[in-house]
C-alpha cells in the first residue's frame, strides 16, 4: 500500500478549524459594523478594533491547526466562512438568502466532504 503522507484528521483539530472559521467570519460582521458608522468615531474605531482582534484570534487559532493538519484539509475547509457570512447577513442585517446561495452552499459543502474523505 502507498503512503501518500497525509495526517490522520481528529475531530478535535476539525473543531478547532470551524472556530477559527467562525472567528475569521466575524471579522466581516465586525468590518461592516464598521463601514456603517461614522467615520472616525469611537464606534468606528470599537469594531475596526475588534477586526484586528478577530484577525489575530484568528491567525493564532490557523497556525496551530496547520501544525496539525494537512494545508489541503485545511483550505478546503475555509470556503465554510462564506455560509458564516450568510448566516451573519440575515441574522444581523436583515440580508436574503436566495436559492443559488443555497445551492453554492451545498456545492461547497459537498466538495469539502470528497476532499477531506478522499483517503479513508
């Protein structure tokens, strides 16, 4: 049998990645938040500081789970902040989901399932 030298993925480490995820996505909450008030006043600068911190959460949470796990288990896990970004925009600012985001959705979660179930 030929080893490929892929990483065992624990549901632990899968975890792991979907928190930093959902960190990284409310960084656009945050951002948009942002870009809503009042340039330069203290909202402004509360949730663009909180963009930094989320971001730097986030770039922590990342590199403990590359150490981790495989770069093409990982990568193909981040297209899961886009359905975080769905999610936030209806519940947050009152935004549609339309069928074809649904779809992409799906097609997004699909792809994610073959890829990090293709060795096993």
């Amino acid at each position: 049998m030929e080893q490929t030298g892929r990483k065992k993925v624990n549901i632990g480490i899968l975890i792991l990645l979907h928190i930093g995820l959902l960190v990284s996505s409310l960084s656009g909450v945050c951002s948009k938040k942002a870009a809503l008030s009042e340039a330069f006043s203290w909202e402004f600068f509360f949730w663009y500081g909180l963009v930094l911190v989320s971001m730097f959460v986030y770039a922590l949470l990342w590199q403990q789970i590359l150490k981790r796990m495989d770069l093409t288990t990982a990568y193909a896990n981040k297209p899961v902040g886009l359905v975080w970004g769905m999610i936030w925009g209806v519940l947050l600012f009152k935004e549609t989901i339309s069928l074809k985001m649904i779809l992409g959705a799906a097609v997004i979660f699909v792809g994610i399932f073959l890829v990090v179930t293709s060795d096993e």
